[in-house]
C-alpha cells in the first residue's frame, strides 16, 4: 500500500501543477486592448474646418424673399440631395416599420397618438414648426414630392438666428433675415438639432428629459460628451448621417432595432479596465449605469391630466405656474407634473418596440395604455436593461369604441372645432377622429396612459456613474421592479435564509447547553470531590 | 504521571489550518455583506475582497491536496465506524463525568473517528460545494461571452442559493469545530497544539489508539 502511494505521487503532484497553473493564470490580467478613450477625444476635438465658404458663392448674394427660393438655390448647386432629404424621416413624417403581429406599418408624426398633445396631424399649422418643411397645411393635402418646400436652413443654418414662426406650417419667421441665414450654411450643430428636439411637446425639455436647452452648452456635469468644457461634441458626431439618412431613432415612434446609434459603436462592448463590470454590458446598457438622473437643469413633464383642461376663468383660458416657473394647469392642456433630477425608471429592451395605433381598440381599460411597449426580458439574450422616462397621461377615451380620441386642438379661429378656441370636448373629438376616418361614439371619458422614452443623453461624468450598491441592495434598489432575475445583494431564497439562519441559531443553543453542562459537571465535581 | 510533549501538527499543517481558518472568516464576512445581511465595506469592495479571499483560498486549497496526498496525510480523513459509538459516547456522557478520551491523538493519528467523518465531509461535500458554486459565480457569464449557447447558464438563482447555503453550512461548521476544540485535555490544549504544534498531556492510560489502522 506504501509502494503504490509512492508510485502515486509523481502523478498526483503532476495534478496539483495543473492546478496550479490554472489558478494562476486565472488570476492573472487578461488581454483586455486599452480603452480607446484617449483616442476617441482625440478624434473628437479635433476642429471641424468647412471646405468652403458659402457667403462667397454669387447664387447666394442675393435677397431672398421666399423661403423657397433658398432651397432652389441649393438644389441648383447640390443637385441630388433634395431627393435624399424626401427619403428622410426628418420629411416623410413616416417610416416603414415591421411590428410583430401587426406586419409592416408606417408609423410616424403623420399618424402617431401620443400622450403630450395626442397628435400631431390635425394640428399641422401648429406642429409643422418642427418638419423639415414648408407650408404644410395639411398632412393629407401636403405635397411630399415638391423638394421646394424642403427646410434646408433649419438645418444648416450657421448663424443661430433661424426659426421657425408659430402656426405658419413650418415656415421661417417673419423676422428671420434670408440671406444671412442662407450665407452661413454649413455642417448642423447643437443649435439646429436643438431648436426642435429639446423643445419637443410645445416647450423646453417637455417630452424628452435628456434633452432640452441646457444641452446648446453643457456643462461636463450635464453630459460628457457635449461639454463645451470638454469633449464639446456635435448631435451629429453621433448621429452620423450618410445621404441624409441620419443614424438614430426614438421608439415612441420606431418598432424595429435598426440605424440605431450604440454607446458599444465608440466605447466597445467591454470599455471597463474591470472584468466584472464588463461582463455587466452582456445585460445592462451602458446608459443605465451611466445616465444617473436626467432632467439635471430644468424640469421634464411627467405627468399630464387633460381631464383638468377646458376650465375658464370670467370666460377666458388662464394658465398656472409653479415656484420654478413652469405651467402646471392651463386650460389648453389640463394639469402638469413636473420632475427634474430624477432617476430614470428601467425596463428590459431588445430594441425592437410595439405600438399602439389611432383606432387599435384597448383590452383592459382600468389598466394603463401602454403607448409604445419596449420589448424584452431577462431570458431574451439581445434585452438588457435600460433607462427610460415613462410619461403618465390621463387623456381622451371613447368608451363605447374603446379606442383613443386624438382631439382638434388647433384652428386658426373659433367655430371650427378646435379645442383650443372652443373648449368643447366632443366637438373636438369628433371633429379629431372625423379627420382621421375613425368611428367616435360621441362618448368621452378619460384612460390612463405611458410612454416609454428610453434616455440616451446626459452622460454623466463616470465618477457619478450609478454606484454598484444602488441596484445591489435590498431595499430601494433602482431595479427593484425588474424581478425576473436574480442579482445578488438584491435578491435572496426566503426559504434558504430562514433554515440558514434556524441552523445557526440552533448550533448555537446546542453549543451553549453542551458547555453550560460540562461547566456544571465540573463544578459539581469540584464541590463534591 | 509525568508531562509529555507528543508532536501533533507540522509547520504546513498550521499554516494551512490558520490561513484557511482567516480566509473562511473573511469569505463568510465579505459574502454574507454581498448577501445583504448587512453593509460594512460597502458592495462594490466587498465583492473585490470576497474575490480576492476566494483566489487566495483556492490556491491554498491547491496546496493543500499537493501536501496531503504528496506526504500521505489524506489517509488521517478516511472515515471508519471503529470507536465512532465510543466516541460518540464521550461527547454526550463521558464528557460530563470526567471520563478519559476514548481516543488518543498521535502524528499519526490526529483525528477521532468522528472528526473524520466530519473533516471528510467538509473536504468532499461542503468546501466543494462552496468552491464550485463560486466558481460558477464568477465564471457563469464565460459560456455567453464566448458565443458557446450549449453550455450557457441561463440564470445566476440557483448557483447563488448553492453558495449561501453552503456559506451558512460553513458558518455553522465553523461555530461547532471552534467549540470542540474546548473539548481536549483541557479547555485550550487543543488549540494550543494548532498554534505549537505540540499537545502537553499527562500520559493516561490508553484506552485505545488509532494507530493499527494506519496501513
């Protein structure tokens, strides 16, 4: 038995080494490549030099009177890109989707219900401020294949001066000078995406919450990489466009996972020096951990009861604020809540995005309607887990076709149905689903909704990244409503933690009894001899 | 009776004995924060020294089977039932009345019979179980990133609850092996002889010894 020990030996030592070797280069660093970080502020910061300047071409030295007349004169040198812009979502206001269950549909501003002010079209005089377009009227009567209405200054105006005049379809205001305007043209900034994405819903940072005025020059603290203290990155440096085709997409209006610009696309999927934060990225986005709070320099709105909307006062339309200065009734709107600071609430997301259409009739009405549900779970291996504002709304209902009232918010004058002139909910109703070819019963009540707006934007400084105890914990966690995983800290066997701790407990008594009597006996011993 | 100084454990021994016994401590302190029974260090450093302590222990636990099968030392764990009801015997009467140790320790012959089948169940069932549910604990993610589907697990649920209850099973370990070492000649001579290596004892008469067993 000794002897075959013997013989066993080397074998066995042989094992250990294996063993060994394996634990140690487990343990040693990996080949992770660098972080491409340096490298990528390089990239970024450098100057952007425009090849020409445009305030030198004869075409342009001119008073221009007409909008129009601009955009002939661009198409008269780029000849071509018109084409490219009417392929573009910026024009078309609509976009082909593929909706599981539903088939390809086309989804866009031309159709959408949302839950700020239900719907755009209708109301074209109004939201047509922010199409890449002139004079539109109407979405149905609007000639999408007419390129002299194409918007070409709004975006790429290099003067900050251009704007869009209230109510006029999307026409430049009276005061904007043309020329100028036309003289300045160059690659777009933060000031041309800004002046219609940050004001989305009919004011600053309404819709979004991640973007909003305070992004024309933000801090570092607002968001890394547009820091004119830093990195001062343009929208479009990110969102990279070939052909007009600009990369990016917002899911209260896209459906598919396509053209969408990715963090992964710059940073890689693993940008950490640590390993186990890396292998965070295989299920939470990066934007989870590193958008902490949005909102972070002026108030989103949150909440919106239309219920409230239509009361007058001595017969006129009034509006409320608040200590910070924002509304929270009129009588246009109803009643707001506002949020700044806040903390994202998280979902899983696979990037793809199901939707609630005008006229899709509404299952549960005691239940909110999910506008826009962003797919995913934990078992789906493309999901992870990301950040998003869900906008609340209680809005128009028609409870007898149990279907959604987008509503006739905007005329130019009183009489026509306009809820905004008239105050007068079912004329408005009737009149929005009439001009939507929609059955309405004549009844009207109020449904609750959300939205989901998925927060890409203010990044934070990675030293405010979401700290590993704000999900780890047991109580508060930010991800205390996604349960179908376990993560560790968070989660725990109720079962496994009762008889664990029962196990303890009793070894404990047990222990004690055994030494309390052996003190005893040798006590007793001791007196009696 | 005279005094007698018998050898009991080797400088490897004791090391090993101690260093485990530190890193055990400090495992079940960091895990049970990672648990959230409570917050000390704080989450995120409480898993980088629970990772830390688990290499550490991992390549002691290397070391360990190299020394024990290199010197034949794992035969001291091979469970028997010889003494095992004298032994028992001793710990739920004897003890009480003073009477001798059923079994006698030697180099040779450190365990009783019921330590062994006690030890051996810690080195087979329960440190296996802590060891490879924390390797998959920290490896599980390995499978997915490397694209290999089959062999991907899908959630962490079930190694977790494999590593606390191995973890509560080690605690509990831990608080009856500490009150048995009060159980020797006298209260601290059994640590003493983990610290020195020596045990001191009067010489009893031996009642029987563990010795013949070895091969």
């Amino acid at each position: 038995m000794v002897k075959e020990m013997k013989q066993a030996v080397p074998i066995l030592a042989a094992i250990a080494l294996v063993v060994a070797v394996a634990v140690v280069s487990a343990l040693a660093p990996k080949d992770v490549p660098p972080p491409p970080l340096a490298q990528l502020k390089e990239q970024y910061t450098k100057k952007q030099n425009p090849s020409v300047d445009h305030s030198k071409f004869p075409q342009l030295q001119r008073a221009f009177t007409r909008p129009q007349e601009v955009t002939e004169a661009c198409i008269g040198c780029h000849n071509g890109r018109h084409l490219e812009v009417m392929n573009s979502n910026h024009w078309r206001w609509e976009r082909e989707e593929y909706i599981k269950g539903r088939g390809v549909v086309y989804l866009g501003k031309r159709n959408a219900v949302n839950n700020f002010c239900l719907a755009a079209a209708g109301n074209e005089l109004a939201c047509a401020k922010c199409h890449v377009g002139y004079g539109m009227e109407s979405v149905k009567t609007f000639n999408f294949n007419d390129p002299r209405n194409i918007d070409c200054l709004v975006c790429h105006d290099g003067t900050a001066t251009y704007a869009k005049g209230q109510n006029m379809g999307g026409a430049p205001a009276p005061s904007v000078n043309l020329t100028r305007v036309a003289q300045s043209v160059g690659r777009p900034t933060r000031n041309n995406c800004g002046v219609c994405h940050f004001y989305g819903g009919g004011g600053n940072n309404v819709k979004h919450g991640d973007l909003e005025e305070a992004m024309f020059e933000p801090t570092r603290e607002v968001d890394v990489h547009m820091a004119v203290d830093g990195a001062n990155m343009q929208c479009v440096d990110c969102h990279t466009t070939e052909k007009h085709n600009i990369r990016g997409q917002l899911y209260s209006l896209s459906s598919m996972n396509r053209n969408r610009v990715t963090c992964e696309g710059c940073h890689t999927s693993t940008p950490h020096e640590d390993d186990l934060l890396n292998e965070h990225t295989l299920k939470v986005a990066c934007q989870t951990c590193h958008i902490p709070t949005y909102a972070k320099v002026n108030a989103t709105k949150t909440y919106w009861d239309w219920s409230t909307a239509g009361r007058l006062r001595d017969g006129k339309p009034y509006e409320e604020e608040d200590a910070e200065g924002n509304i929270i009734y009129t009588s246009l709107k109803g009643t707001f809540e506002w949020g700044k600071n806040l903390k994202p609430e998280y979902v899983w997301f696979n990037g793809t995005a199901e939707h609630y259409l005008l006229g899709d009739k509404v299952d549960d009405p005691t239940k909110p309607v999910i506008l826009n549900r962003l797919n995913g779970s934990y078992a789906d291996p493309d999901a992870k887990i990301f950040p998003v504002k869900v906008m609340r709304t209680k809005q128009t209902f028609d409870p007898v076709n149990r279907t959604l009232v987008a509503l006739k918010l905007f005329a130019p004058k009183p009489g026509e149905g306009a809820f905004w002139k008239d105050f007068e909910w079912l004329r408005a109703a009737e009149v929005g689903m009439k001009e939507r070819g929609l059955p309405f019963s004549g009844q009207i009540s109020f449904i609750e909704t959300e939205a989901y707006w998925p927060l890409n934007h203010m990044v934070a400084p990675k030293e405010k990244a979401v700290a590993c105890s704000e999900c780890h914990t047991r109580n508060g966690s930010r991800i205390a409503s996604l349960r179908d995983f376990y993560i560790p800290g968070r989660d725990r066997s109720p079962k496994v933690d009762t008889l664990g701790r029962w196990l303890l407990i009793l070894t404990l008594l047990g222990v004690a009894a055994h030494g309390g009597l052996r003190a005893a006996a040798s006590i007793r011993r001791r007196r009696g001899g | 009776m005279k005094r007698k100084r018998v050898p009991i454990y080797t400088g490897f021994e004791r090391f090993w004995h101690w260093t485990q016994a530190i890193l055990i401590l400090f495992l079940a302190f960091t895990g049970f924060e990672i648990h959230g029974s409570y917050t000390f260090f704080g989450f995120e450093e409480a898993v980088r020294y629970h990772s830390v302590a688990a290499y550490l222990l991992l390549a002691l636990i290397v070391f360990a089977i190299f020394w024990h099968f290199t010197t034949g030392e794992w035969q001291q764990y091979v469970p028997t039932l010889k003494n095992i009801r004298a032994q028992l015997d001793y710990y739920l009467f004897g003890i009480f009345r003073n009477a001798p140790h059923p079994t006698r320790k030697s180099v040779l012959s450190k365990l009783n019979p019921l330590q062994r089948i006690t030890y051996f169940s810690l080195k087979v069932f329960l440190i296996p179980l802590a060891v490879v549910s924390g390797l998959l604990y920290m490896f599980y993610r390995y499978p997915t990133r490397y694209g290999i589907e089959a062999i991907n697990i899908g959630s962490l649920k079930f190694i977790a609850l494999a590593h606390t209850v191995g973890a509560f099973l080690l605690v509990a370990f831990v608080i009856l092996h500490v009150y048995m070492t009060t159980t020797g000649e006298t209260v601290f001579s059994n640590l003493r002889a983990m610290i020195t290596g020596y045990e001191e004892s009067e010489e009893p008469a031996t009642l029987s010894s563990m010795e013949g067993q070895q091969a």
